[in-house]
C-alpha cells in the first residue's frame, strides 16, 4: 500500500485508515473529497473495488471500508435521468 498512487492520488483513503477514532462521517467527507479528485479517465467503480480490495482484510470495522463498499453499492444503481424521460410515464 502506498501513499499516492493511481487509485488515491492525494494520499486520502491512505490517511483515514491511519487517524485514530475517525467516525463515518469523517469517511464520507474524505470520501467525497476523494471521488471529486480521481483524475480523468479512471474509472470510480474500478477504483473503489480496487481500494476495498486493498484495505478490507487488514481493517475490516473500519468505517472507511464500510464507506467504501457503500460507495461500490451506489455505482451499481441507475442514474436518475433529468426532464421529460425521468417522469413515469
């Protein structure tokens, strides 16, 4: 595991896993932060399960790995589509 890399540019995941006592808040907040700064052309899905992967094993009750497969669980939802197609119809 290293600090900045392909999947956690900024460092991010890699620092929450390491605070003491963060909460899932805390997570979330990292978490977006995060999302906002994967660089272009990385696919988010891809990155997060590579990331679950990564931490899971070594810290299963962490509250970033459970803000982490909450994240992978929203990829797989549809997208809400905007005006006249969103509507039931």
């Amino acid at each position: 595991m290293t600090k900045n890399d392909a999947l956690d540019p900024k460092g991010l995941i890699y620092e929450a896993f390491r605070i003491d006592g963060i909460t899932t808040e805390q997570c979330r907040s990292i978490f977006l932060d995060w999302a906002l700064s994967l660089p272009e052309g990385i696919n988010s899905k891809d990155a997060i399960e590579q990331l679950v992967s990564r931490y899971q094993t070594d810290h299963p009750t962490h509250p970033m790995t459970e803000v982490l497969k909450a994240g992978l669980a929203n990829t797989d939802r549809p997208k809400r589509r905007g005006g006249w197609r969103g509507r039931a119809r």
